[in-house]
C-alpha cells in the first residue's frame, strides 16, 4: 500500500467563460492504510481531486506523490490504482463474474486464486447469486455492487471510491460501508471515499476532508469538525439537524457582553475569554452557531444559561424528539429525548453551554471562538 500526498494542486476546466477553477490549491495528505473521505456539495471539487489521483484527469498545477514518487506523469496502470464509481463503467457484454475478474486476468493471475477471490468478495456484496448473468439484466443497486467488486478484488496501492453505494438499497449500505472497513482493516489498504452524503462520510472514515467551491476547508475526525468547524459553511453542512446560525448584536448589560438575536427575545452571553476576543475586536455583529443536540429541555449544570421560545413544530423520532420553536421573528431547532408534557404553543425554558457557542466573523464567516 502507499501514501498519497497533494502539494499546491489546481485543476483548471476551460469553458466559453474562461478558464474554470474546479480544484484550487489543494494540500491533502492521506496516510498509508488510512480511509480518507473526502465530503462535500455537488461541484465542490471532491470527484476532481479523486480523478486527478487516479490519472483520468491531468493535474493542471501542482504535485502528486504517491508514496515517495512524483506520479503526476505516470499512467493509471503505473499507479496501480483501483477505482469504483457512481455510474459504474461496466462491460455490458460481459457477465457478473467476468466484468470481475477482468483485471485479475489482465494480470495472469492464478486462475484458482481469482475464482477464491472473486468468491470471497461476492460473499462480502452479497452478489453471489447473480455472478453469471449479464450486467444488462441488474438493477442499479446490483451494478453499482458489481462496480465496487471489481475495484476490491484487485490488491492496489489505493482504492478510489467515489460514491460507490449511492444507489444500493438502503438497508444495504451500512453493512457495506462495514465491510469496507473491514477489508481496510485486513488487507491494510489505502482508500479515499467520495460522498455528499455526512452519514457516509462518519461511518466509513476516521478522517474526513470538507471541500467547497473547489476549496478543502478543513480536515479532521467527525468530532473535530461537528465540535470545532473552522467557518461558517462547515458548521452549517455537517450535523443533523442542521446547527442553528443566528446573526447578533453585540451589546453589552452591567459590563457583560451579550450576543442579542435580531428580532427576537434571544439573548446568549459568551465564555468570560470570548467575551475578551469580541471585547478586542470591536465588534458590533456576529454569527452565531448554536448546535439544535446543545440545547436542552432539563438544566444539566449550574454553568447553563437559559432562553426561553415557543413550541411551533414537535416531530417524534422514535425516542427521540425534534422541536422548532419561535421567540420573535426567529425560528430554532432543538434535539431531545425527553417528553415532558410538551405542547405547542407553550413556552419552554431551555438551557445551553457557554462553551457550545460558535461564533463567525460577520464577514469572512470564519470561526472567531476557536
């Protein structure tokens, strides 16, 4: 297996506009026998960055090792790399089990040792009972099973997977994702796994790299990012629900820094050294980011604050609960597990942790309470 590392890369599409940015300045480090995923919106730049790895894709600027070689001219074949995609790119005259022994045979490999594979990899997809028909006669759930067999049989130096389960059935995915971990685990490979989707991205990857518009915006376990995002669109894309992001004032009430929500009755006040930083800068705005799972019905600790909001929205979850409540002209969601009586249209005393307030520089949006 290999490292791959990106030094200072861009990737530059041409258009009737001009020169289009598709990946700017990408510094990525992914460790040998480490599962990267790579997570963002649709045109962010995360399928660029994994074709360029690949050698589909030319590296407009920039350098690619993987290990200790510059590979930025090497050939897909020469990077010894293995590749699963959305849309699949089988043969379609060719059966289940030759679409994957393909690249097996192209390596004369012994022909007992593929049959044991590709046996030991079906199993694991749960695709054995469909290994001699043709592609043409599957669903997608099935093909895009196929597509990633034909990528895990192989022994690469890196797996590259870019949304590889996007159309299996859904009671299907997780124990997939589970065995994906399990062959990296067993075989020590070297993976990067592509997805929009952060429920994805949290069970198959210990470190997971935020892109957008064409940017990495932060790298670091699902704790790092859900507790400590860097800006605002990170702290906005990861979490579920969705973290409340409140535009404030800044005031202040008896010398104490207060963080007052526009039209409403919501007031925060900050950690005594965040109010220091607002004091220093001199703000008189600020977003703030409270996360809907931060906010609680019950007081846990004497440290907690308090706002108070009506109930508009109870959704049940099983045990759990999601609420959206109002105080003025702003709305904000809360996640529980409790049922206290709960009504709508009453108002409901909650609490918070000063140490559980993001806040963002109203302009550049980038974190200021780090």
């Amino acid at each position: 297996m290999a490292s791959v590392s990106l030094k200072n890369v861009y990737k530059y599409y041409g258009s009737k506009k001009g020169k289009v940015e598709a990946v700017k300045n990408l510094n990525l480090n992914i460790r040998d026998k480490e599962i990267m995923v790579l997570l963002g919106p649709s045109g962010c730049g995360k399928t660029s960055t994994l074709r360029m790895i690949a050698g589909i894709e030319e590296i407009s600027k920039g350098k690619l090792y993987i290990g200790d070689n510059l590979s930025n001219d090497l050939t897909p074949a020469q990077r010894n790399i293995a590749l699963a995609f959305e849309d699949y790119a089988l043969y379609f005259h060719l059966t289940v089990k030759e679409n994957i022994a393909l690249c097996l045979e192209a390596k004369k490999i012994n022909p007992n040792i593929v049959k044991k594979r590709i046996k030991d990899i079906s199993e694991i997809l749960g695709i054995g009972d469909i290994l001699d028909l043709k592609t043409t006669t599957l669903s997608g759930g099935q093909q895009q099973r196929v597509s990633l067999a034909r990528a895990l049989v192989r022994d690469p130096s890196i797996f590259l997977l870019d949304e590889p389960i996007s159309h299996i059935e859904i009671e299907k995915r997780y124990r997939i994702l589970a065995e994906i971990k399990e062959i990296n685990r067993e075989f020590g490979s070297t993976m990067l796994y592509v997805t929009h989707n952060q429920t994805e991205a949290v069970a198959v990857g210990k470190s997971i790299g935020i892109m957008n518009f064409a940017e990495l915006q932060q790298v670091g376990t699902r704790d790092e990012i859900f507790n400590n995002p860097i800006n605002l669109f990170v702290a906005g894309f990861v979490g579920q629900p969705p973290i409340n992001i409140m535009k404030c004032k800044i005031i202040s009430e008896k010398d104490i820094i207060i963080l007052k929500v526009e039209n409403s009755s919501l007031k925060f006040i900050p950690e005594a050294k965040i109010a220091k930083i607002l004091y220093k800068l001199n703000f008189k705005e600020v977003i703030l980011g409270l996360r809907p799972q931060n906010i609680h019905i019950r007081k846990i600790s004497d440290k907690q604050k308090s706002i108070k909001g009506i109930i508009e929205v109870m959704e049940f979850l099983g045990e759990d609960m999601y609420l959206v409540l109002r105080s003025g002209d702003y709305k904000f969601s809360v996640y529980c597990n409790v049922d206290m009586g709960l009504k709508k249209g009453k108002e409901l005393e909650l609490f918070y942790d000063q140490n559980k307030l993001h806040l963002f520089h109203p302009k550049t949006e980038k974190i200021i309470s780090a």
